[in-house]
C-alpha cells in the first residue's frame, strides 16, 4: 500500500518535514488567496466601505468553518496513524467514513451560515454602512460550503498517506478560477461584494471536483468508492473523540477572535479597513505557522501507528527549531516593509497608517506562537486531542475575551485590543512547555491503544 516517496517514519527528519512542509505551505498559500484575492480587487475596484464589508465577514466565517474543519481532523488523524501501521483495512474504512462526514458537516454549515449571517453580523457590531453588502457576502459564501468540507477532508485524507503535492497543485488551479473571476464579476460585471462571493463558490467547486477525482482513482484497497461513503460507528466515534476537542478549539479561538472583531468595528470604517489589510498582510506568517502544525500532526500521526516514539520526540524539536526561526525571519521582513504591503490592498493613507502602526505591536512577537502550534500538532497527532484544546482555551481564547470586557473597555484605544494577541501567545506557549516536557501525555496514548511501552 505505501510508496517510498509517502513514507515519514523513515528517513532525515528535518529533509522529510521540509519536503511535506513546502507543498501544505504552497498549498496553504493559495488557499489564503481565495480572501486576500477578494479583498484586493473589492479593494482597488469597489472601495473602502466594500472592503471593510469583505473584512469584517471573517472572523464569522472562520468561527463556523474552524469547528466543522476542527471535526474533520480527527478523520485525518485516525488514517495517518492506519496508515503508519500499514493497516490497509482501517484506511479504507477511515477514509469512506470521513468523506461521508464531511457531505453531513458541508450540509450543516451551509444552513447554519445562511442563516446566521445577518444576526451574528450585527451582534458584532458590524458598521450599518457595509452591514447589507457583509450579508450578501457571506450568504453567498456560505452556499458553496458542501464544496469546501469535501475539499478539506480529501486533502486532509491524502496528506494523512504522505501526498501533500496533489492537494497544493488543486488549490493552485482554485486560486486561478478565483482570479479569473473575481476579475469578470467584480470588475466586467460590476457585482461588488457578490461577484467576489460568487467567484470564491467557484473556485471551492474546482478544487473539490479535483480533490474526488483523485481519491476514486487510488490504489483499489484504499479507493473512494460512492457505494461504500457511510459513517462507522466505532471508527465515527474515535473520530470525534480526536475531531470534537479540535473543532471545540477552532470555534473558541474564532468566538475570541469574533469579539476582538467587534472592539475593531467599534472604532468605524478606517479602522476595520486597517485591521483588514494588516491581518491580510501577516498572512504569509500563519500559513507557515499552520503548515508546520498540519506537518508535525501528520509526521507524529504516521510515527505513532509505527510505534517509532524517539523519532517522535526528535520530529516535534526538529519542527519546533525550524517554524521559530523562519517565522521570526519573515516577521522581521513584513515589520520592515510594512506600509509597502499594505500599500496592495488599499490606497487610503489613514488606512495604511494606522495598518502599519498595529503591526508594530503585534508581527515581532508572531514567533511566540509556534510551541503552541507545534506542541499542539504533535499531542493531537496521537490522539491525545482533549487537553491541548484546553490550554488553548483558556491561554489564547479566554484571556482574549477577558482583556476585551476589561482593559479595552477601561482604555478604548487600538493599542490595548491590539496587545492581547502577543500576551495570550506567551501565556499559552508557557503551559504547552511545561506540559509537552512532562510527557505523560504520550505515555498515557501509548497505554490507552495498548502498543508497545516506550523504551527511554
């Protein structure tokens, strides 16, 4: 079943994260260009109020995609760890199973979209003059939803055996529909925010066509065959055991983010403007921040079903020493050059202005981040899924909502909201040290699955 180039529990470890890394990150990138796409040409064509419209729809729309994409995750887990023990059998049905969760959760985020657009988006404050146009964006998002599951799941399932190329080059032809007709509804058409929605459906369209066609043409005992899409019970449940705590982190971390959002829209217009731009500027760094947790998750979840613990441990530092230093170098690079960048998404000065000034608090402290993505990755990777969603809870989620309801309403001012990005990333990179260093976590995943005892 397993081909040489898809093997990570063999082989240097830094040679063989780097080569699953670039294709999530690639990958990764093209994603992100679905938004940052619409938001340059909503932007450059549309103006000011659109683009506070299209920004301030994100933190909704990754609230109700984070849970249902948290969820998947287990699917994800549980066939990486499958097929680390070459069980051919457990891949197949872990595979059939996931797909046919990810049909029941792209039904159920559409309809929970839809429905909620509008209530949620005024409950965050959301400025009256782009409230309709914030709507209509994200109604119309929201329908492509069933598209986006299926992508995600397949993806994440054909990461899980090693192939992290096919997943990046689909994106990659998604981002050029995206393009292409972001271009035709929004500049030709003249649709504003619509045809930027219209033209994100689309694309999500392409990349989950690409993404089933290639899981029907696998290897026939691990094929996707439409016959054989049901949710197996004891698998479905070990699924969620892993799926649950993630998706309970996503939704936690975006409702915190979804407040910080609405302290953002109380300041009007110029300020949504300018936090939109800055959060699409710092992208790049959360993309190589989220490749390497997908890449660690992915190389413990192999390992793990291979028994191989030390190459384990090894991974998770190796990973640790890479993501801190390039994600310090290209905080540096994006601090230095700033107000250039900003310069693509807007031409407003008071929006580049003060897009540049928060940056300055919070990108030269992004590195802080990453013991949380990679200790967080490597635990979820086992299994070991309930506790690192706990600590990111209460260290990011939390102390976010807790600094929202005191210290920003004692000092309305864009500095103390900003600030609590960077103070919630130390206090939670300090509990992940201390609780990964322990290491009883792997010795009780190691139990629980009934595997051999670590050998130290």
């Amino acid at each position: 079943m397993q081909r040489a180039d898809l093997r990570i529990t063999e082989g240097v470890i830094w040679k063989q994260l780097l080569i699953f890394f670039f294709p999530i990150l690639l990958g990764t990138f093209f994603q992100q260009m679905y938004n940052t796409v619409d938001t340059i040409i909503v932007g450059r064509f549309v103006g000011t109020q659109a683009l506070a419209a299209v920004g301030s729809t994100a933190a909704l729309i990754n609230l109700i995609n984070g849970f249902f994409v948290g969820l998947s995750t287990g699917a994800t887990v549980m066939l990486s760890q499958f097929y680390g023990a070459n069980d051919r059998s457990g891949v197949c049905k872990a595979l059939h199973t996931g797909v046919g969760l990810s049909l029941v959760l792209g039904a159920a985020v559409t309809v929970l979209g839809v429905t909620a657009a509008e209530p949620v988006l005024k409950l965050v404050n959301t400025p009256a003059s782009c409230l309709e146009d914030a709507v209509l964006y994200t109604r119309i998002y929201f329908s492509g939803a069933m598209a986006s599951m299926i992508y995600n799941m397949g993806a994440g399932i054909l990461r899980a055996m090693g192939d992290s190329k096919r997943p990046t080059l689909f994106l990659i032809a998604a981002c050029a529909t995206n393009i292409v007709m972001d271009l035709f509804c929004v500049v030709v058409l003249n649709m504003g925010v619509a045809g930027a929605a219209v033209a994100t459906v689309l694309s999500q369209v392409v990349s989950a066509l690409l993404v089933v066609i290639v899981l029907l043409r696998l290897p026939p005992d691990v094929r996707l065959n439409p016959k054989h899409i049901r949710l197996e019970g004891n698998l479905l449940r070990r699924i969620l055991y892993v799926g649950i705590p993630a998706g309970l982190q996503f939704i936690t971390f975006d409702l915190a983010n979804l407040l910080v959002q609405s302290g953002i829209n109380s300041f009007g217009d110029v300020t949504v403007a300018a936090w939109t731009a800055y959060i699409k500027t710092d992208a790049l760094t959360w993309m190589i921040s989220g490749a390497f947790g997908v890449s660690i998750t992915t190389f413990v979840g192999q390992n793990f079903g291979a028994q191989k613990y030390a190459r384990i441990r090894k991974g998770v530092w190796v990973c640790m020493a890479m993501s801190v230093s390039l994600v310090g170098l290209l905080s540096g690079i994006v601090v230095l050059f700033r107000s250039r960048i900003l310069g693509i998404y807007t031409t407003d000065p008071e929006v580049i202005a003060l897009g540049a000034y928060v940056m300055t608090l919070t990108v030269p402290f992004n590195a802080l981040f990453m013991p949380v993505e990679v200790f967080a990755g490597a635990m979820r990777g086992t299994g070991y899924s309930l506790v690192p969603t706990a600590i990111t809870c209460v260290c990011v989620c939390l102390f976010r909502v807790i600094w929202i309801f005191t210290v920003v309403q004692w000092f309305h001012r864009i500095e103390m909201l900003a600030v609590c990005y960077p103070l919630s990333w130390l206090l939670a990179s300090l509990v992940f040290y201390i609780t990964y260093l322990r290491g009883s976590w792997l010795r009780k995943r190691i139990a629980q699955c009934g595997m051999e005892p670590e050998v130290r």
